[in-house]
C-alpha cells in the first residue's frame, strides 16, 4: 500500500470519490435514519393501528432509502478496496448484525401487509430498526475508536468495536436516528400522533447533542494529532464555525418544535447531521481509516477511479431525482385517528 | 481437519448459503417484471381490463418475492467486505468497480421506481405506472448483467494482470466481456424467464386443478407455455454452449462435470458417464455407467476428439467432482423436463383443442399436475447449476490466479461460527414465512377490482394527497 506514489491527479480523483461517498453517506444517513427511527420510536407505541400508519408512512420508500447503503457499499468497494476489505472485517460483528436487523425489519413490511396477526410483524418492524440502529452506532463508534490495519490487512481484534466510546456513540446514533423519524412523522402525520411526535422532540434533541458533543471532546483527548489540528491557528477558526453552527441548528430544532412548525424540525435535525458529519470528515481527511489509512492509500488506482467517475459520476443527479420524485408521488400524511385519510 | 472450525470453510459455507438463498429469488423477480410490463402495456394498448387483472394479481407473488431478494442480497454484497477481504482488497479496482455500477445504475433504479409501481397505481397515470414498471424490469435486469460480469470475470478472468497480490486493469473492455461472459448472463437471463413462465404455468395450472376462475388462468397458462416451446430449448442449447466453451476455458471444471479423469488417447472418443461414483482419492470412479463417445461428441463435435481429464491437473489443481458432476445431471434433467412438459402441453392445444377449453381443460389432471412439478424442477435446476459454477471453479477464486483459500479473511472461528448460525436461523425463518404468505396469496386468489382509473388519460386523475394504508 506504501507504494502508492503521491501524484496529484490520483490525489484530486481519490478526494472527489471521498467526496461523493461523502454525498451518498449524508443521504443514506438522514433518509434511512428518520426510516429507522420511526421503527425505533414504534416500539414506544401502544396501539396497533398507529404502529401500521408508521409503517405504511414509509411503506413506498423504505427500499430505496435503504438502497443507497447498497451504493455505499458499492461504490466504498470500488473506490477504496482497501477500506472496504478491511474496515468491514473489523467491524464484522456489528456488521452482520446489523444485516440481521434489516432483514428482519424488510421482511416486517410485507408479512405485516399479508398477515393477519399483524401486532407481530409490526414489532420485528421497531425490533428490527432498533437491531439495525443501535449495530450503525457501534461500527460508528468502532471506526472512530481506530481500525488497526498493518500492511493492508486487519490485524485487530472481533471485539475491538466495543467499547465505552462506542457505547455512547451507539446511544448518539440511535437517539439521533429517533429525532430523524420523530421529525418525518411530524411532516407524515396530524392529530395526536403528530402531538407525540412534538412532545418527545426536546428529550431526543437533547440526548443527541449530549452525544455529538461527548465525540467532539473525547477525540482531540484521544489524538493528540487532531488536538494540535483543531486548536492551531487558523485552523480552530474554521473548525469552531462547525460546533457553533450545529448549536445554532439545534436551538432552532427547539424553536421550531416549540412553534409547532412542521417541516422545519426536520430540516434542523438534518443541519445538525450534516455539521456534525462535516466536522468528521474534516477532522480526518485526508484519513479514510482514522488514524490508519488515508484516501490516497486506500484509493483504486486513477483508471478505476475514472471508469467509475463516468459510470456512476453523470448518474448522481438522475438518480437524486427519481428518488426525489417517488417523495413527491406518495406526498401527504397519514393519519391513524381519521382512518379515511390513508 | 474438523470442518466446523476450518475459518475458510465456515466462511465458504456462509457465503454458499446465502447465496443458494439469495438466488431463489431474484431471477423470478426479473422475469415477472418482464412479464408485468407486457401485461400493462397490452392494458394501456387495448384497454382490456382482463390484463390489468392479470397484472396485479402477478404483481403479488412479484411483491413477496422481491422484497425476501431484496432483503437477502444485502448481506452478499457484505459478505466481500467482512468474510473476503483479501479478495476485496486485490480485485476492488475491477469486482469492486462492476459492484459499484451495479448498485448505481441498476439496483437503485429499481428501487427508486418500485414504490410507485407496487403501491402507485392510484397516484400516477397508467402511463407513468407502465413507465415505472419498465424501469423496474429494466434496472433488474441491468443487475443481473452486471452482477454475472463480476461473476463470469471470476470464472474467466481476462484483461488484468496479477502482481504483487492485486489486479492491475490491462483493459476494461476485455475484462468486462470476458470469456464467460456471453455464455454466464445468457444462461441466467434465460433461467430468468424460463422460471419465471414456469411459474405463471404452474401458478395457472393449480387454479385449473381448482376449477377455480379458469377463464382467468387459461390464457395465462396457455400462452406461458407457448412461450417456453421456445424459451426452454433455447435454454438447453445455451447451457449446450456453455459447457462446451468450458473446454477452453476452464477444462478442469469440464472434467469435473464429467467425471472424467483421464485424457482419451487420440483415435479414441472419451465416454460420457450417466451415472458414476467418483472417488477422488484415487483419482477414479469406482464404476461408472458410460455411453462411449459421447462426451467427445458434446464438446469437441467430432467423436474421437481430445477431452482433458482431471489427470491432467496437479491434485491441489483439482475441483471436487462429486457436486458438479451430480449438479449437472440434476440440471439438465430438469431443464429436459420443463422442455417436455412444454412440447407434449404445445401437442395438446393445437391437436386436443376440445380437451384444452376453459370448461375442459381441468380433466386433464396428469398433465396439470405435471405443470405443478416444473416449479420445484426449475428452482433445483437453477440452485444444482450454481453449484456446478461455483464448485466447478474451485480451488480458485479467480480462476487460474487467485486461490479461494488466498482470498479469505482471517476472522475467529466462534464469530464465523455464530454469524453462519444466524444466517441458517433467520434465512430459514423467511423463506418458511414467505412460502407461508406465498400460499395465502394463491389461496386469495385474484381480485377484479375495477382499475383507479381508464390507461391513459392523465387529468381525470383525482389528485389525492394521502398515504396508501395498509389493507
């Protein structure tokens, strides 16, 4: 991996893949985290009629939303082989449990539409979503806590991902995901289950940024690398601007939900996504693998990268729209209190 | 050594399991999607209600069927990452880069359309449902070529050189359509379709044994199975081809398939073995039921041309013979059966017209429940072939350069172990729940629902801004 030789088009094209990755993964993350967290928040609800109109809010788009982990996944292997072959075989056990958790929920979906006992498959459908929540937070929290990689190869242990961090990191990510699905529900729905929704917003904004700031403290404490990288000036003027706009997104989230807006909670709770994933990003690049790897190592080759650039590169804007057209077709609420709305 | 805590057993395992899983069930989705989208274009084109019934009621089975591929898949895609790294790390730039495509250019295309076509129709026109539909049969059938481009670039690979335990692309264009190529995707497209009319023939013929909406089944029967007069030949031939490029391609494999151990000496034809026991150990079969010439005559078409035997090849070289050559007869003996109940059911319409009416036809109950049988054949035939593929191209992983045993990711056997348990476990559990919600399906039967609206005339459509619930 040391023999790739640092030439600067290799460089610009691994750093454009960095970025589009970067792309699908804010998607993937604020589009199956509100899908995962609505299944996370049905647990918490008693009766069945409103757990099935939770489900059938997200009933047309739960595959695509959770297609765009597929490109992830696709375009991660293309493009950074190395991070592909070696991040997810330290990150097996929580990798694989999280693919339990989504096939239990994907399946929930359709057996709940055609059975007849429909409080169990509503149930896999929130037990699933929390498996697959909870299991994120953990390879989150294990890819921060460092993935040792030597030589191209995983050289650490299957239990490495677990740890306090990462425990934190979980809560973090599934608390966040609920906010998500909390804040869609708000937009999907009227009557008391909207109230709910507007209810536990404060709790759940709450425990997410409690997580996010533990992250933001216990990293620089962790690397002295990053310390001197955030403190040194200029940089720290640039990366205070990251933490006081994620603050100021969540004192609007707290505005908003107390004014009973209803597209704007969710448009905060995506800022505070966002900022804190581009506080991530530019906490480590040009490291893929925090502390282990760093895009130009990792990359494909300048040919691959390419090939892929035109395959997949001219896609991008096609593929947003059609996504965003099937959100545009099943506009609309549902409405579990007025059962002729849905 | 003890299977169970072999590391890259366990790991071939998992992936063999999900794998034989994984593929009971997209190659009907892509069929089905192929078919629906016929189905709704003759409803838009003639406005016949009968084709819109035909269409939603194929798009249930469609709906079960997808959604268990869907689910199923995920975790093979993984599987390179967690279980295989080594491989992913040294074939990324080419595997990694086709996967890639796939997703973005196939994969999501079906699942950005498939909302709108399974729960659209009161939302959209019916030429923007025909629309989605197609981009649904059109994304998944985009899939599964550039998923059997992976696949066949693992049989055969071409177009990379392997240095320093990596794969340098030479040239894209020969490493996409590599050797197998041709002959890998038009055998699964073509399994594709032929599962997917057998399962509309049998799907019908059940009703017909039912005696129930027989003026409904008939046509649906009737034209699947003039349909697989041409798709299940067709299909024979392709494998026919298939396997005889192997002897250039991958003889090893071809052996295996045959059982054949030995090179025949020039002059003589080698014998095609209808039943052996093959023993590798002694690198013999312990007897063997043989046709002489026959295996010379399949592949060379001459009936003393030269076939490689397994000799030929060192020991470590060799791919286990039992599953392929088993695998093989199993395959061809259930394609040859669907190909029969095609022609001798073709026989039956054009000389027994009277015998094949909607008020008739249910008499003829061999040959029905004949149909019945052809869905367990077709899923065996296509399971028995990927076993043939796949343990055919052992021990290597990519074929010739990169040993499977190279290829795989050192993860603790106890881990290996639970995540193949789990696998078994939930697997098992959704397919028994599937067959469970299949059957209800068919139990229900057809709805003849009045279509949301008449194809084609976009501003009646009430634009109503709520949620399909579910019913």
């Amino acid at each position: 991996m040391e023999a790739v030789a640092v030439d600067s088009t290799h460089h610009l094209l691994a750093t454009i893949w960095f970025l589009i990755i970067g792309l699908f993964l804010v998607i993937y993350v604020v589009l199956d985290g509100f899908d995962l967290g609505v299944g996370v928040l049905s647990l918490f609800v008693g009766d069945e009629p409103r757990r099935a109109a939770m489900m059938s809010s997200l009933g047309s788009i739960w595959d695509a939303n959770e297609t765009w982990l597929v490109v992830i996944g696709g375009t991660l292997f293309g493009a950074f082989p190395l991070v592909y072959g070696t991040v997810l075989h330290g990150l097996y056990i929580p990798i694989i449990v999280m693919l339990l958790g989504f096939m239990l929920r994907g399946v929930s979906f359709e057996f709940h539409e055609l059975s007849a006992n429909k409080p169990i498959w509503s149930f896999t459908f929130g037990l699933g979503s929390l498996i697959a929540a909870v299991a994120q937070g953990f390879a989150l929290g294990g890819l921060l806590n460092g993935v040792e990689v030597i030589g191209g190869r995983f050289v650490g242990g299957a239990m490495d991902w677990l740890s306090p961090f990462s425990v934190f990191v979980a809560i973090g990510v599934t608390a966040g995901y609920a906010m998500l699905g909390s804040t869609y529900l708000i937009m999907k729905s009227r009557g008391m289950m909207q109230d709910a929704c507007f209810e536990r917003g404060h709790l759940l904004a709450l425990a997410m940024m409690v997580a996010a700031a533990a992250v933001t403290v216990w990293t620089p404490m962790q690397y002295p690398e990053i310390y001197t990288r955030w403190f040194s000036t200029p940089n720290v003027y640039y990366f205070a601007l990251l933490p006081i706009a994620a603050f100021g997104s969540f004192v609007m989230l707290l505005r908003a939900l107390k004014k009973r807006y209803e597209v704007a909670p969710f448009v905060w709770t995506t800022m505070i996504f966002l900022f804190s994933f581009i506080g991530l990003a530019a906490t480590w690049f040009p490291y893929i693998i925090p502390g282990a790897v760093t895009i130009d190592q990792a990359a494909a080759p300048s040919n691959t990268l390419v090939f892929m650039l035109v395959g997949i590169g001219m896609l991008i804007p096609v593929m947003i729209t059609y996504n965003i057209y099937q959100y545009v077709v099943f506009r609309g609420k549902v409405d579990p209190d007025h059962e002729h709305t849905y | 050594m003890d299977l169970l805590h072999n590391p890259e057993f366990l790991s071939r395992a998992q992936f063999g399991f999900i794998a034989l899983f994984h593929i009971l069930w997209p190659p009907l989705t892509i069929g089905l999607a192929l078919i629906l989208f016929g189905l709704e274009a003759a409803w838009v084109k003639t406005k016949n209600v009968f084709y819109y019934h035909q269409a939603r009621f194929w798009t249930k089975i469609f709906l079960i069927n997808f959604g268990v591929g869907v689910i199923s898949g995920l975790p093979m895609e993984f599987s390179f990452g967690t279980n295989w790294g080594p491989f992913s790390i040294a074939s990324g730039d080419f595997f990694g880069n086709i996967l890639g495509f796939e997703t973005a250019m196939a994969f999501m295309l079906e699942a950005g359309f498939l909302g709108i076509m399974l729960f659209g129709w009161k939302r959209v026109s019916a030429g923007m449902h025909l629309f989605a539909t197609g981009m649904v049969a059109f994304g998944s059938t985009l899939s599964a070529f550039w998923i059997m481009v992976a696949n066949s670039w693992m049989q055969t690979p071409a177009g990379v050189e392997y240095n320093n335990g990596k794969f340098v692309i030479t040239d894209y264009f020969d490493a996409i359509f590599n050797p197998d190529l041709a002959h890998g995707f038009g055998h699964m497209f073509m399994a594709c379709i032929e599962i997917s009319l057998v399962v509309v023939a049998g799907v019908s013929a059940y009703y017909l044994i039912q005696r129930r909406h027989r003026e409904f089944f008939l046509p649906s029967f009737k034209w699947a199975v003039i349909a697989l007069v041409a798709v299940a030949p067709l299909q024979i031939l392709i494998g026919d081809s298939a396997g005889g490029a192997l002897a250039q391609t991958q003889p090893a494999k071809l052996a295996a398939i045959e059982a054949l151990w030995d090179t025949n000496k020039p002059g003589t034809g080698a014998p095609w073995a209808i039943l052996a026991d093959p023993n590798q150990a002694e690198q013999k079969n312990n007897w063997e039921i043989s046709i002489p010439y026959v295996t010379s005559l399949i592949v060379t078409h001459s009936p003393t041309g030269t076939v490689q035997g397994l000799t030929e090849f060192k020991r470590e070289d060799q791919p286990p013979v039992w599953a392929p050559f088993y695998g093989f007869r199993v395959m061809v003996a259930a394609g040859v059966f669907i190909a029969f109940m095609a022609v001798i059911t073709l026989w039956m319409l054009w000389r027994r017209k009277s015998q094949m009416l909607a008020d008739s036809v249910s008499g003829n109950k061999w040959l029905l429940r004949g149909w019945l049988w052809t869905i367990p054949a077709a899923y065996i035939a296509i399971e028995a072939g990927w076993l043939v593929r796949e343990i055919g191209r052992q021990p290597w992983i990519v074929y010739g350069m990169m040993r499977t045993s190279e290829g795989v990711s050192r993860v603790p056997v106890p881990v290996l172990q639970w995540s193949l348990l789990s696998y078994m476990v939930f697997y098992t559990a959704i397919g028994i729940a599937a067959l469970v919600f299949m059957r209800g399906v068919l139990r229900k039967g057809p709805v003849f629902e009045a279509p949301p609206h008449q194809p084609a005339r976009h501003r009646d459509i009430e634009s109503k801004p709520a949620i399909e619930g579910s019913h």
